[in-house]
C-alpha cells in the first residue's frame, strides 16, 4: 500500500521523535536537574545521540553525483 515506511524512512521519523523528546527535555532541564542531578543531562544526552544516530542510520556512504 501507498501508506508503508522502508526502514531507512521509519528511522528517519523515529530519530525526528527521538530529537523533539531531547528538544523538549531542554526547555524543563532546571526541574529535571533539581529531581534526578546529574543523570538528567546524562539522558539528555543519550537520547541526542539515539535520535542523531537513527536520523542518519540511512545515509547511504557516497553523496550523489552533481548534475
């Protein structure tokens, strides 16, 4: 059907998920910092590197030749 993902698109938009969650943890990182220390750029930083990694898991090794 027109509505399935490939891999490389599903990681994509999962990685996009993952990179707005770590976004939006930013913007609460005073509170989150005050209740878990430093385990909360410790997840910050764990869920930036997930989502960067997934964002680029399908980038193929050469770019496209120019026109």
């Amino acid at each position: 059907m027109g509505f399935e993902l490939n891999t490389g698109k599903r990681n994509f938009w999962i990685g996009n998920a993952v990179l707005t969650l770590a976004m939006v943890m930013l913007f609460f990182m005073g509170q989150l910092s005050e209740a878990m220390g430093i385990w909360a750029a410790v997840l910050w930083m764990a869920l930036a590197a997930v989502g960067v990694g997934l964002v680029m898991s399908d980038k193929s090794g050469e770019p496209p030749t120019p026109d």
